[in-house]
C-alpha cells in the first residue's frame, strides 16, 4: 500500500488479504501515519506488516512498537545484514530489541502477553534486490528468523545493468529459478509481486508460497483505465 490512505487500508483488510504492507520507503508517510492505517486494519484477520525504509533499527523498533506484526526490509546483501535484521525484531537474550511496545501491547495492558509471544510472532521479510544479495542467497536464507525473501525485480535489473522496463531478461529468470531452489533447499519461503490474477496464478505454478497482489496505486490505476477504455470506445 503506497498511496498512505487509513481507509484504504481498512477497506483491503476487509476484503480478505492474508497480509499487507504498508510502504514507507518510497513515499512522504511519517509514523503517525503509519500507525492510523496500522489502527485502520484492527479486527481484521490481515497481518499488518511494514515495509521500512532501511534496516536501520530505529526503523524496525518503531514499526513493531507501534503494532505492525512484521517488517519487509529493502536492500539487504548479506547475511550479517540478515542477522542484525532478525536481532532487532526480538527481544533478549534472542535478540537486541528494546522494550517499549507502546501500542503493540496496548499501551501497557498487555505487556506481559506481548513480551511473552513477541518473539515467536513475527514475519521477517527480506527483499532479494541486488547482485550481492544473489551471491549470498542460501546465506541469507538460512539464517535462523528470516520468514521470506521476497524478489524485487525492478531493483534486481538495475543492479544487473538491465533496463526494468525491458522485463523479462534470462539473467533475472535465473536468478528466480535459483532463489526457488535455495527456497526448497533451506526452508524459507520466497515471494514475488504481481498486478493481476494471470500473474499471481503463474506465480504460484511456478512455485512461489508468497504472493503480493498489488499494489494498491497500480490496481487503482488499473481500474480506472479499464473502464476509461471502454467508455472511449463506445
């Protein structure tokens, strides 16, 4: 979700999405934005997950703390990266996050429930954008507390020296085969992105177990033109 709309949000939770990711690394949203959509998603069965600007762990404490269920983490190349990552999404001794939940634990109401489950309770995406990323894929992948590496394909060609908008490249349709099979290799599951049902069903032929269906601009957008077509035509 990149356009920062609460009611959006709350209007996607509501129509069944096991997930969604609220976008903060490439547009104007701040934390208190972050947390009225978090809020907007609330007595639904959607896991709130947010997709951070950098693995800073300023970043990642202040999504968790203000009630995202997991983080989508852009960028990463190695394992040490992956490592540190997962380390701050928990608290001691498995790992380095402050306490300090806030929200998460609603407001303090629950801190000992929240403290006790926190650990176990939380999605770690990793996007998979970069050629050291590639190189050092079945190191990422088996590091303890990463859930999914998710391909980012857009970024992956402009690390390659491909043009994006020229997709696809059987340099990139490599690097897909390869991370399914490190996927299957090590136990983690790997995600792809798609904008329509025939992409999401190739996809998961394909063998993919994490599936984005978005985003929320693009299926708008989408839309919009489709009916803007037909009203033209006729």
């Amino acid at each position: 979700m990149g356009l920062g709309s609460p009611n959006l949000a709350e209007l996607l939770a509501h129509a069944g999405y096991d997930w969604l990711v609220i976008e903060t690394e490439h547009n104007a949203l701040d934390t208190a934005q972050i947390e009225h959509m978090l809020m907007a998603m609330n007595g639904t069965e959607t896991i709130p997950i947010v997709r951070i600007p950098s693995a800073n762990p300023v970043f990642i404490q202040r999504a968790l703390d203000i009630g995202g269920m997991g983080i989508l983490v852009p960028m990463v190349r190695t394992a040490d990266e992956a490592q540190a990552i997962v380390d701050a999404t928990r608290y001691p001794p498995q790992g380095t996050r402050g306490w300090g939940p806030l929200r998460a634990s609603q407001y303090t109401v629950d801190n000992e429930d929240y403290f006790n489950r926190a650990n176990d309770n939380m999605l770690v995406f990793l996007l998979i954008e970069t050629k050291e990323a590639v190189e050092n894929l079945e190191a990422i992948g088996a590091v303890p507390g990463v859930d999914v590496l998710y391909i980012g394909m857009w970024d992956l060609c402009l690390s390659m020296g491909l043009n994006p908008l020229h997709m696809p490249f059987p340099e990139t349709d490599a690097v897909i085969e390869r991370a399914l099979e490190v996927g299957r290799e090590v136990g983690v599951a790997i995600g792809f992105g798609e904008s329509t049902p025939e992409g999401l069903q190739r996809r998961q032929a394909q063998g993919f177990t994490v599936l984005g269906y978005g985003p929320d601009y693009y299926l708008l957008l989408q839309a919009a033109r489709a009916g803007l077509e037909v009203f033209r035509r006729s």
